[in-house]
C-alpha cells in the first residue's frame, strides 16, 4: 500500500473514531450548562386543581466561583404549575429561561395535599424520567413543601445540602427512617405494603428575642421528628411520634446504630451507644394465626452516667435491663400503631412469603385487614461491653 | 504454519474476554421491553440450569476443534459434504449474523435513545457507530481481541463498584421464592431465554481455528460460560436484593441498578457504566460483522467483488437495524422462542457434521488405508 493513501486511511480513521464518540457523550441534542438550571431540591404541592412544583436550584448570588459561600444565598427557589407534575415540569421552562437538570436533586419533599392526593401521582414523573436521580431523599411535609424549600439554612453550600443531611443523620443515627427515591417508587409498585416518610417540620420561631440583645442565626429552622405513614395505595394514613418511628426502624431492621437513655427518676439518667445492632422479625405461622417474633441482640457503649439520688445496687444489671424494656416498649408502639392503621409498614407480608409461599398466597389479600390481631413478641439483648472510660465504674 | 500466520492468531484468554464483553451487551440489554423477564429464584436458578445447558453444548466443539482444530466448522463441513454443504453452512451462518447485528445495534440504540438521549433520532445514533464498526473489521480479529483484553479488565472494575456500592441497600427478603405452582415450567423458560441470548456460542465454532491452540477452544469456551455465569448470578443477586421485583420491571434493570448506587463521591456510576455499555455493543456488532465477513468469503473468492458485496449488504444490514431500532416490538417477536436456534447451531449442525467427518474417514481409510485424516486438516481460517 502507498504511503499516501495508508495516511488517508488513518485520517479518516481517526475522524470516525471521533464521530463515534461525539454521539455517546452528550454533543448530540445538548444542552448548554449556562442554559440548565441545576435543581437541588424540589417541593411537590396540591392547590387548586393541579400540582405546584417548588424547585430550588444553585445560584450564587454573585458571580465568580470565590463568593460561593456557605449559606442561604446560594439558592433561588422557582415555582411552577400544571395539571400533572409533568406539565408542571415543562411549565418550569417558561417562568424563567433555563431548563430544570434534575440530575443532582438531592430532596424530594411532598406536602400534605400532595400526598393525600397518592405518593405515586406525585412522584411517579421522578421514577420514569432517566435524568432524574433515585438517590433523592423523600421527606413529608405537613404544612406546604414550598414553604420547607423556603427555609433558610446556614450550614453547606445550599439548603438542600442541609436537608439531605438532616435526613441523612436522622436514619443513621436511628432516629427516623431514611426513605430515597427508588424504595418508594419500589414499595408502590409492589403494592402490598406500606411505606414511612419522614416529616420535615419548621421550628417555631420565637418573635422577641429572650434577652433582648443581638444572637447568633440559627443553624437550621427545620428538624425531623416524626414519621408520616402511607398506605399501601400510596396514600397518607396517619403519623409515628418520635418512639413509634424508632420502634418502625427495630422492625425494619434498618437500626444501625443509635444512642439510648435510660432515665431513673431520683436515681441516675445513663446514655449508652448501641454501636452494634442486629434484629430479626421471624412470623410464627400457626394453624389458624400468625405472630411474629422479633430478636434484638446489641452490642453497647455506656458512655455517661449522671447519678441523681441513691444509686442502685449492681447499676451496670439495672441500665441493662431498663435499656431492654426500652427497646421492647418502642418496638410495641410502633407495632401497635401499624395495626391500628392496618397498614403493613414491616415488610410482614415479605416475611411470611419467604418462610411459607402457600400461606402467603392464602392471606395476602386479607392480612392488613387483620393486622391489629397479629401479636408481636420482643427477646431484646443488650451488652454492655464498653464504658468509654480505662476502668470500670460501677463493678 | 508460517510465522506470520501464527502472529496473528489470538490467545484463548483474549478469546474469552472477547467473548464476554460480546456477551455482556445482551446480558446488560435484557429489558422487559424484548422479552419477557423472570424474577426472584426463578431467574437465579434459571441462569444456572442454562449454564448447565451451554455446557453441554460445547461437546460438539470440543470434538471438532480437538480432531479438526485447523479448519472452522464450514471447513469441516466443505469436507464432509462437500461444496454445497458448506456453501449452505455457511449462508445459515451469514443469515444468523445479519439477525445478531441489526439486534445488537437496534438494542444499541434503543438504548442511546430512551436512556442516553431520550427521543433522539436512531439514524443519528447508528451512523458513526456502523461506520467505525465497518473500519475497524479490517484491522482483524486479533487488534480488536487486544483491545477487549483492556476493557474486559475495566468493566469488571465497574460492575464489581456498583455490586459493592449495592451491598449497603441489599436486602435478601427482596428476593422473591419460587411460586407455588409451575416453578419449574418457569426455571426451564427463564434457561431458554438465556440460551437463546447466547450467539456467541456459535461464534465460538468459528474462531477456534484462529487460536494459538485451537485445542483448548472448548476450555474457553467453558471458562467463557462459567465466568458469564458467575457475573450474571451476582449482578441479578444484587439487583434483585436491592430492588427486588420492581428492578426486573425496569426499561433496563442493571441501568437502573447503576443509577440508584452511589460510591462515595461517585454519586451517578450510572454514567461511568454507561460508557462500558458502549463499550460492548460495539464489540459485540464487531463480532458478529467480522465473522459476517468471514462467511461471505466462502461464497467470493476475489478481493475486489467480495469487498463490493460486503459493503452493499452492510448498508442493507445498516438499514435493517434503523428499522428494527424503531420497531422494538419487532425485535420480541425475533426474540421468543428462539433457543432453537442456538442449540440447532452450535450443537445439532456441528455434531452432525463431526460425525459425517467420521464416516468418511473411515470410508477413506478402508479404500486407502496409507490415507489418515490429516488429509482433511487443511488450512481454513
């Protein structure tokens, strides 16, 4: 072969080399990042008619990647209207010039209407649209999402960054459950069992200052305290106070680790950090009822005593045996909460599925109905092992 | 054997890798959208009974590429039934080709157009992608099984992150037990369908010759099942434990288990795979184009005409996978029931072929005892 003609093949070549490449990494159709709007979190609301989507999106306030800093100011919020959320979502284009990059949204908050309206109306656009990302948090609000979305915060770059983390905090520390995206959309699509949102609340703001002099902002003016439950059609059906959402997580077996106290009127108050939790939920499948046994065996930490009166003899025995009713006692709270609602929130149903298909196939149709008859029984375990402290305070 | 002809044959691991990441693409590309999908136990063990299957399968090739190693199974079909047989083998090869590749690029770029670039144009998609593909079957087997050595090691990278990105939201109560009535209809059908995804068990028949040692094709061929096995057992484990049902209703579940995996400060891995997923379409419509080539040769002789017709029937081919590409329906009624074909390709056809072989060795040797079946070990690759 002529060298010629050999450098004008691997001219060509390389130009179609190329060319292959423009069409698989975003030349094709695309979309400036000067003409997107990077959305950080959206609000979705039921008013009049239709759905009202709040965004916040990342917008420094002043130009030049130097000034980001850390607050408040880094966000604007933009609200749009439609029939469906989808319409809402192309709505968004016209009350401003950009388009919406759902991407990197990091919260999704429903608002109560919203959700009484179905978890699934609202957040089904989010599942089948393939930009957006999964990983979202899901939060409930009981008041409006916008006006969440609205609060200021002054810790990350974004308000957005707060919430994440917040709700972020509040399951790894086992407080609340921590719900994405996709377990939602995944826990509809089953349709046979429920699900628990976070409830992201404002804190009350005080109008006068106490003192009367000049304090520092606040960090945050949200918290999450409590856990909205939904039915398995998606729809809100009531709420767990702060023990029933820890007792949900035992059950859930989504406990990690979490920090408990044990207080003794006139005696002593005792934190331990449980650094070391399993559970198990087994169902008991008896002729003609179901029960479920649920093993909690944990591994802690006492990391502090405050002795208010006499202490009790063998104090170590004591603040283990009180930690076990704890836990026993927040996990029948939120056991009876989930039977009064008949809504199986624990994944009953998936259990007796996997311990007995045939039982399975019998109640699944009937078993939310006959939840509240169900009896649960607790074996928790608490070992205390560390002290956080060289030797050993109450042996 | 000169020289140059053993510099460019290719090692039985580049062989393997080769056909893994062919492999992966209709692995990574099964979506409810082409076929019917299993779920829970009855996907996992209808992945396993299928390898227990393909690994029957390969009996075949390992007589043949054992007594026959320097021929491919149209050679050794040109020796057994003479001319038109293997005139005939082979357009039955060319025509399962033609199906691979409109398959493998329509499925390329339905996927390109609903994930990548949802609503784009197929034609946009599909005419860099074949015109690279067209110039890179001239480089030869061996420069492109080099370059698949490479990505093979990359996109274990990337699965094994996702898997391990995975492990902290797997659940095994998502896994779903096997149903209560026709449990095992379902595991037989889930096994079918893999098979019948399986082209490159075919492929394997044709390339054998172009090993160093061909006699250890059926050992790639093994290690080649074995690890598409492994891989497919662990990443439905993963994806089924994470998303459990739901996952398997998805467009493209292992897409949409890329997409709700984060690692640390790689929040969209979904994006790294997807670059991989590229990767291995277009190894895959390499494949399958190159071996198209080859059997073309069989029919032409002369260089000149048999580039000219292999250029006109890649535009046809080029045609036929935008048509597919925007008819997905078409490409499930291609799909079902097609584990026929596979199991009539790379078992029945060979066997009958090996044995036809057999049969005229023995004639010969009775007519010409001084005459062995080193006769019929020509030179065919």
């Amino acid at each position: 072969m002529k060298p010629i003609r050999r450098k004008r093949r691997m001219v060509l070549l390389w130009a179609l080399t190329v060319s292959l490449l423009f069409s698989c990494t975003g030349c094709l159709s695309s979309t400036p990042l000067n003409r997107q709007s990077i959305v950080q979190a959206i609000g979705i609301d039921y008013e009049n008619g239709g759905y009202t989507l709040s965004f916040q999106i990342f917008s420094p306030s002043e130009s030049g990647g130097s000034n980001i800093g850390a607050s408040a100011d880094n966000a604007k919020q933009i609200t749009s209207t439609g029939k469906t959320v989808s319409e809402a979502m192309a709505n968004s284009v016209l009350v401003q010039g950009k388009r919406m990059f759902t991407g990197q949204n990091r919260v999704i908050v429903i608002g109560k209407a919203a959700a009484e309206r179905g978890l699934l109306n609202a957040l089904d656009y989010f599942g089948g649209d393939p930009a957006t990302s999964r990983n979202a948090q899901v939060l409930f609000s009981e008041t409006t999402a916008s006006e969440i979305l609205g609060a200021k915060g002054n810790q990350g770059i974004l308000p957005a960054e707060m919430l994440e983390q917040i709700a972020e905090n509040a399951g790894q520390h086992g407080k609340i459950p921590n719900v994405k995206l996709f377990e939602v959309l995944k826990a509809a699509d089953e349709d046979d069992k429920g699900v628990l949102l976070p409830v992201i609340a404002q804190i009350p703001q005080d109008s006068e200052s106490k003192s009367g002099t000049e304090q520092i902002d606040s960090v945050s003016s949200v918290h999450l305290t409590q856990a909205a439950a939904f039915t398995k059609d998606g729809f809100f059906c009531g709420i767990f106070d702060e023990n029933e959402s820890r007792g949900a997580l035992w059950l859930l077996n989504d406990m990690d680790h979490t920090k408990l106290t044990v207080f003794v009127p006139k005696q002593y108050t005792a934190a331990l950090e449980l650094y070391e939790v399993n559970t198990t939920l087994s169902p008991i499948l008896n002729q003609d009822k179901i029960s479920f046994h649920l093993t909690v065996s944990c591994r802690a930490s006492l990391t502090e005593t405050v002795l208010t009166g006499s202490s009790a003899a063998h104090l170590t025995e004591d603040i283990t045996a009180r930690a076990q009713a704890l836990i026993a006692d927040e996990c029948n709270a939120a056991w009876a909460r989930a039977g009064a609602l008949s809504t199986d929130l624990f994944r009953l149903k998936d259990h007796i599925l996997q311990k007995d298909t045939a039982r399975y196939e019998q109640v699944k149709d009937t078993f939310d109905e006959t939840l509240s008859d169900c009896l649960l029984t607790t074996s928790v375990t608490v070992t205390i092992d560390r002290y956080g402290k060289e030797y050993l305070p109450f042996s | 054997m000169n020289a140059n002809a053993r510099t460019h044959r290719i090692s039985a691991p580049q062989l393997l890798m080769l056909l893994f990441l062919s492999r992966l693409f209709s692995v990574l590309n099964i979506s409810p959208v082409f076929g019917t999908l299993y779920s829970g136990m009855t996907l996992l063990l209808g992945t396993l009974l299928s390898f227990c299957l393909q690994c029957a399968f390969l009996f075949p090739l390992w007589l043949l590429s054992r007594r026959y190693g320097g021929k491919t199974l149209i050679g050794c079909a040109g020796d057994a039934g003479g001319e038109w047989l293997k005139k005939g083998a082979a357009l039955l090869f060319l025509l399962m080709f033609s199906v691979q590749i409109c398959g493998s690029l329509s499925a390329f770029s339905f996927f390109m157009t609903s994930i990548v670039f949802p609503n784009a144009s197929s034609v946009l998609i599909l005419i860099p992608f074949f015109l690279t593909l067209i110039l890179c079957v001239r480089w030869g087997l061996e420069s492109f099984s080099r370059a698949a050595a490479i990505f093979f090691w990359l996109f274990l990278l990337s699965a094994a992150s996702i898997c391990i990105g995975a492990i902290p939201s797997a659940d095994l109560l998502n896994i779903t037990p096997l149903p209560t009535q026709g449990a095992f209809h379902n595991i037989f059908s889930a096994a079918l369908g893999e098979i019948s995804k399986n082209g490159e068990l075919y492929c394997l028949l044709l390339l054998y010759p172009s090993l160093r040692t061909p006699k250890k094709a059926a050992h790639s061929g093994f290690w080649f099942l074995l690890l598409t096995c492994v891989f497919m057992l662990v990443t439905q484990t993963v994806i089924l434990s994470v998303l459990s049902d739901f996952g398997m209703e998805q467009t493209y579940p292992y897409y949409a288990l890329a997409s709700v995996v984060d690692l640390s400060v790689l929040q969209r891995l979904d994006s790294f795979h997807m670059s991989l997923w590229i990767v291995c379409a277009f190894f895959r419509s390499l494949l399958y184009l190159f071996l198209f080539k080859k059997c073309l040769g069989t029919f032409v002789i002369k260089k000149k005409t048999r580039a000219v017709l292999f250029y006109s029937l890649a535009v046809f081919l080029f045609f036929g996978s935008v048509f597919l590409a925007d008819h997905p329906q078409a490409v499930r009624a291609l799909n079902t029931s097609t584990a026929i074909v596979p199991a009539l390709l790379a078992f029945v056809f060979p066997l009958v072929i090996f044995i036809l072989l057999k049969r005229k060795e023995k004639r010969n040797e009775t007519n010409s005892p001084q005459k062995t079946h080193g006769a019929l070990m020509g030179a065919d690759r």
